[in-house]
C-alpha cells in the first residue's frame, strides 16, 4: 500500500512537517527523513470525522499528525455507528441545513426565553439588603460622576418629599421607597434604583407642571422597583454578553455590565416588555390613588414636545417590532384607555381647583361660542389667538404670531377641551399638523382665571403663571381667520 503524507507538529512547534504514514502490521509507521517510527494503533488518538476537514492524530508523547486522508485514519480507529450516521448527516445539504435552523431556533429561545426566565428568578432571589446596598452603590456612583445637589428652592424639596411620602406610605411596602431629588443639568429624567430610591431631577420637575403628573412618573419608576427591572436587565445582558465571549473565546467584557448600570439608568435603556410593564403599574397605582391614569400620558407627551420627539411618522411593521420602547403615542393611548371610567383630567384639575373658591360657578353656556385676544412674546413678538368654545367640551385654537414689525409671520393650530370649576377654566391641548405629518406627542394643559365683566361682549382671563390679556367675543365665522388677518385685511381695506 503507498504511503500517505501528513504534517507532523513536535517539540511545540507552530509549523508542521512532512512526513509519511504507512500500516505495518496493524501499527502506525511514521517515515521522518532517515528515522522510522512505530506507534501501537492502540495507542493514538484520532478526531471524529467531520465533512471534509483534516483530521488530527495524537501520539502518545501529544506530538501531532494532521492528515488530510480521511479513509487513512479511519483504519487507525474505525468509525462507530454514531459517527458514521453523524458524518453522512454532515454530508447531506438538507440535514446541514436543518441543523442550522435547529441552532437559531436554540439560540433565540436561549436568549429571548431562558435566560430571561433566570434572569428574573435570580433577581427575585437576592435578598432586600444586598438589593439596598447596590442601589447605594449606584446612586454614589451617579453623585461623584454625573449628578449634583437639587437648586430647587428648599420650600420646594420639602413639599415634593411630602408629596411623595403621602403617595407611597398607603402602599404596604410604602417605607421601602425614599425620593433623591438632583440636578443634572438640563437632563430631565427619574429612574429607579435598587432597593427603592427613586431619582427625580430638577429639569423634570420644571417641565412637569402639574403634581398628579409627577406622581404618574413616579408611579412608573416604583413599577420599576417592584420588577426589579434593573437587575433583571443587568443580569439578563451580562449573561448574553458571557455567552457570546464564550463563543468568540473572550468572556471578559461581561463583568462590564456591571460598570455601566449607572449610565444604563441615565439613558433609561429598558426594554419595550420592562417599560410596558412600568407603564400598566402605574396605571393601577394612580387608579387605586382615585388620580387618572390619563396623567401618564399627559406627562409623557408633554415631555415628548418638549424634547422634539413624535414630529416624524412613528415606526411601522419590522421597524416597529424591533423598536426598543414603546411609541409615545402607544404609550399614552393605553393610558387614556385605563382612565375611561375616570373624568377627563381637565375637568378635574378645574374642580380642584375651583373647589373652596368664593367666587361664583359660571354656566358653561357663556363660554361656548368664539373669542379672541392678544398677549406679548418674547423680542417684541406678538401673538393673536382664536379659541373656540364648544358646547361638548370641545376646543379649537389658532395662534398668528407677530414679528416686531408687525407683519404675520406664521401660524399655529391647536384643538382639545375645556372644563369650568368655579371661577376656574381649565383648557388642554394639542397642535395640529397637516395630514402628512403625524400629530406629535404634544400636550398642553393650561388653568385660567375668569371675572366676568360684561356676559355679551367681554371676558377677563388671568392665566395662573401671571400673564394677564383681555378676550373679548366675536363671531365664529371670524375666528378661523385669525386675528391678526383680520387686522391686516380692516388695514387694507
């Protein structure tokens, strides 16, 4: 029989050579140049046969051969029936493909399941102080890198404290949750940490005006705590990031989960099933408040406008499925849809506010209708409005903006509602974009106060913020005109 080549790795050498292998009497004979070498067949160890790979010997001093003659080295160790069913399954295109959507289907279940489902029993598993200890960690962390002491004024941080006590302490594990007012910057944000420290920054509360919207961002980042979403998300991604380094051959990177949790919390990155979550927690905690759910999504869009999100079409089909959080427009429709047995956040706020108020309760019947009126902006700017009141609770606006030399610049449209408490209207909002562009999460809410001074022709409202503006009636058929175009159209004429 004529010998077969094969590379020979001895001594540690990275760089084989050749040699040739022959069968002498059942035995390995190993021809190196001048010197021949027997090996017992008993003695080897040979590599399963795989598709059409070279396959390895090793000698009993873990020398190498590497050969390329698979039926060769199956005569040093004949296959089994296991590997020889497994090499024919190799060879067969259908099996190899079908091996490969097995290891997908695996792997999706490994990452989008498994580990997951041990992910969450792990986090419910670590005990309350080891929890509060790394929450401590955490917000130490943020305080030396990222976060500095709250400038809201000291009368201020202690009402939000006692706003947040009152809410929390009918829970059962109210005690566990304690409120961290800071300062980031512009960054307006709240998230959750570990054991129950709940961070709140400065720029939030300044955008948020309102209490009840406050306590519903709130609510959502208890829903957090209570998940234990941040652990979940850590232990989750840490094990996906050790499974992935053992198959690249490089664990290491996922000791660094860990490191990134606090900016993990500043970018608020849960996923879209962890934000839902939060999200239906506080729908539940506000309900059980008597607060409506609607002030979620009222707060949410209004820091959608404020932050310039929803101005674009939002994602459909694959983009949308792949979408890590849930669209602002989703999230505050669910909202809305868990306050359908509660009154609309309007006429609430107006019944609070009128509540206890000397002055009398003004029949809606006298706002229905259409008024106008002007108020100062900023740089000697103008702007005219329209508003009309419907009968149904229903509001349309219109804002012609005046530049200093008293020229339209542009205009904007708004619809929403209106409700009355006592002296006080309350009006909420949202702008109106062309049919092409989809409605941004905008969302205004506003509370006047009224004194009638003439019940035909004039009403005086001063907004609570300060701005004070006459308004007087005019006829309907005029108000989708705008003002300020009437101005110019009675100057031309």
């Amino acid at each position: 029989m004529s010998p077969v080549s094969a590379l020979l790795f001895d001594d540690g050498t990275t760089t084989g050579r050749t040699v040739l292998l022959r069968f002498v009497d059942g035995d390995l004979s190993i021809e190196d140049g001048a010197d021949v070498r027997t090996v017992p067949a008993d003695q080897l160890r040979v590599t399963s046969r795989l598709a059409g790979l070279r396959r390895i010997v090793w000698l009993p001093d873990d020398a190498q051969l590497h050969c390329d003659d698979g039926a060769f080295v199956d005569r040093l160790r004949p296959q089994s029936a296991f590997e020889a069913l497994l090499d024919r399954l190799e060879r067969h295109p259908a099996a190899v493909a079908g091996a490969v959507v097995t290891i997908v289907a695996a792997a999706a279940v490994l990452l989008f399941q498994a580990l997951p489902l041990a992910a969450e029993r792990i986090a419910r598993a670590i005990p309350q102080a080891a929890e509060t200890r790394l929450g401590e960690h955490v917000l130490a962390v943020l305080d030396e890198a990222w976060l500095a002491r709250s400038a809201l004024p000291r009368d201020e941080r202690i009402r939000l404290n006692r706003l947040f006590r009152e809410f929390v302490d009918t829970a059962p594990d109210g005690a566990a949750y304690s409120l961290h007012l800071r300062s980031a910057g512009g960054l307006a944000n709240a998230f959750a940490l570990p054991g129950g420290r709940i961070v709140l920054t400065d720029a939030l509360v300044g955008k948020l005006e309102h209490d009840e919207a406050l306590l519903a961002v709130l609510a959502h980042e208890i829903g957090h705590v209570r998940e234990r979403h941040l652990l979940r998300s850590v232990l989750q991604n840490s094990a996906i990031l050790l499974v992935v380094g053992m198959l690249a051959g490089d664990p290491s990177g996922a000791s660094g989960m860990l490191l990134a949790a606090p900016v993990f919390l500043l970018n608020g990155h849960y996923s879209r099933a962890f934000e839902q979550e939060a999200d239906a927690h506080a729908h539940q905690v506000l309900a059980q408040r008597n607060l409506s759910p609607a002030w979620f999504g009222y707060a949410i869009g209004r820091l959608a406008a404020q932050e310039g999100r929803g101005r674009s079409a939002p994602p459909d089909g694959l983009q949308a499925y792949l979408a890590s959080h849930p669209a602002d427009a989703d999230r505050m429709a669910a909202a809305f849809q868990a306050a359908q047995d509660f009154p609309p956040i309007e006429r609430a706020l107006a019944e609070r506010l009128g509540a206890g108020r000397d002055a009398p309760r003004w029949p809606a019947a006298d706002l229905v209708g259409c008024w106008s009126g002007w108020e100062p902006m900023e740089a000697e700017w103008s702007r005219f409005w329209t508003v009309e009141f419907d009968a149904d609770g229903s509001l349309q606006l219109r804002f012609d903006h005046v530049d200093p030399n008293d020229r339209l610049a542009y205009s904007d449209l708004e619809s929403g509602s209106w409700a009355l408490g006592a002296d006080m209207l309350v009006a909420r909002s949202r702008m109106v974009f062309d049919e092409a562009v989809v409605e941004p999460a905008y969302d205004r809410l506003h509370a006047y106060r009224i004194e009638h001074l003439d019940r035909q022709l004039m009403l005086y409202i001063q907004s609570v913020t300060g701005v004070e503006y006459l308004s007087e009636r005019i006829d309907c058929e005029l108000a989708g005109i705008g003002i300020a175009e009437r101005t110019h159209r009675d100057a031309e004429e």
